[in-house]
C-alpha cells in the first residue's frame, strides 16, 4: 500500500494541472493529507462511495498519462543517472568512457 501511495504520490505532483479542481481536491484529501474516504465525503456532502468512485477515476487517469507521457519514469531514470555519475565521479579515476556513456543515456531520456 505504501508503494501505491508513493507513486501516486508522484504521479500527482507530475499531473495535478491536468486535474479538475474537484479530483485535485479529492487526491490532496486523500493522499497528501491522510483523509479517509468517510471525511472527504463529510467535506463534500457526498457519500463515500461517490469520493471513491472518484479517487478510482482519477488514479485511472493519472496512471494513463504516465503511460502516454512518461513523466515519472524519465524523472527515476534521471535520478538514477545522478545516483550513477556522483558515484564514478566519487572514484579516484573515473573512467572517460563510463561518463560518456552515462552522458549519453542522459541524452537519449528526452
């Protein structure tokens, strides 16, 4: 569960702007904010059911611009390249070859 928090999470913060107000309010509720599905719908003066219909939606829609777009995963893989070039830069003597390469993948993320 906490894995799925954490990536919608992210998926959140890349795509919030494409959210209407209402799925914005909702996802901050409930994932930033800790609300339970009961408190959202007190908030709103809906049923329960109706705020999770909508959370369900808007993680189906978070989830499909993240595969048309790609925004997290070019954002992980650009972290991990990070991770990777302050390690070889770390080294004694790092290797020429190792940072072009690694500047390459780089180049090829966009």
């Amino acid at each position: 569960m906490l894995e799925k928090t954490t990536r919608m999470n992210y998926l959140y913060d890349f795509y919030h702007s494409l959210l209407t107000p209402k799925q914005q309010s909702y996802m901050s509720l409930y994932y930033l904010d800790d609300y339970s599905l009961g408190e959202i719908a007190e908030e709103y003066d809906v049923s329960r059911q109706a705020v999770y219909d909508n959370i369900k939606r808007t993680e189906a829609m978070l989830e499909e611009y993240e595969e048309k777009l790609l925004l997290f995963q070019k954002f992980q893989q650009r972290s991990r390249l990070l991770r990777d070039f302050k390690d070889l830069l770390s080294e004694e003597t790092p290797s020429k070859q190792a940072i072009l390469e690694l500047v390459a993948e780089l180049e090829n993320l966009d």
